[in-house]
C-alpha cells in the first residue's frame, strides 16, 4: 500500500530537493528595497530647457522619425548572417541588425550619438513628446522667417 506523505523527493531547476505538491507557505517578511543613493541626488532636468538646448538634428529624428540610408550590409561566414547597418543622415543614430539569409531579423539594436539619450530629463511621455513638438515648430518658423522675410502657413 502506497502511503501518501511518503511522495518521491524532485530537483528544482536550481538543484534544490523537494517533494511533489503546493509550495510550503510563505513565512519571511520580504526586504524592503531602499532607493538608489544617488536617485536622491540626481535632480531632473527641465524637459523644455533640455529640449531647446539639444541640436536641430535631434529634434527632427525626435519629432519627425529617423531618415534611414544604408550604410553597411557584410556577410559574416561564422555567424552565416549578414550584420547589416543602416545611419540615420540627420542624427547619425546608426540601425544594427543581424539577417539570415532568408532575411529574417535574428537580433537589433540602436547605436545613438553622444547626448542623444535622455540620462537626466527620465522618460518622455506625451506631454514631453508636445514640448519637442513645439520646440521643432519654433526653430523651423525662425529658420524660414529669417530665409525668405515670411511665416509659413497653415494649409
């Protein structure tokens, strides 16, 4: 007769040893975690003084999209793939990717130029995604107002 408190012991994936059924309950308290140190310390720039100090090229890929040209397409026999790289004429924000040779895209990836990121202004939602609306609006109705003496108009 089989005795149901004698279950055969089984191997967790991390080696550990333990019988068939539902976990044991939980009985630690779980830690805390503390914030960073320097999340603290870091103060975050304003989003409408970082936006106007970045570099027109910035703001355009940022509101407009990136306008990618090839740059570089090289078989690698080891990999038997083609590490493919498009750059972005504007940003220089450059598109990696690896291909096999039926064109699938195995891996991705970005490579951006230096203070392109966003390291101390934290994630651009919809509103921040308005003030480099904006931003991209003021620069280029300066630039067509000082080049031909008009103001571009709504269509």
């Amino acid at each position: 007769m089989l005795d149901i408190n004698t279950r055969p012991v089984l191997s967790d994936l991390h080696g550990s040893l333990r019988r068939p059924g539902p976990p044991p309950p939980f009985t630690q308290a779980i830690p805390e975690v503390a914030a960073h140190p320097m999340a603290e310390h870091t103060p975050r720039r304003n989003i409408e003084t970082w936006a106007h100090e970045l570099p027109a090229s910035f703001i355009e890929c940022r509101t407009m999209g990136h306008r990618w040209e090839p740059h570089s397409a090289v078989w690698d026999k080891q990999a038997r793939a083609y590490h493919v790289i498009h750059e972005c004429d504007r940003c220089h924000t450059q598109r990696k990717a690896w291909w096999n040779r039926n064109g699938e895209i195995t891996s991705a990836g970005y490579s951006y130029p230096e203070g392109y990121l966003t390291k101390d202004v934290g994630y651009i939602g919809a509103d921040g995604r308005g003030v480099l609306r904006t931003e991209y609006l003021a620069r280029i109705f300066a630039t067509t107002a000082r080049g031909n003496g008009s103001t571009p108009q709504a269509s």
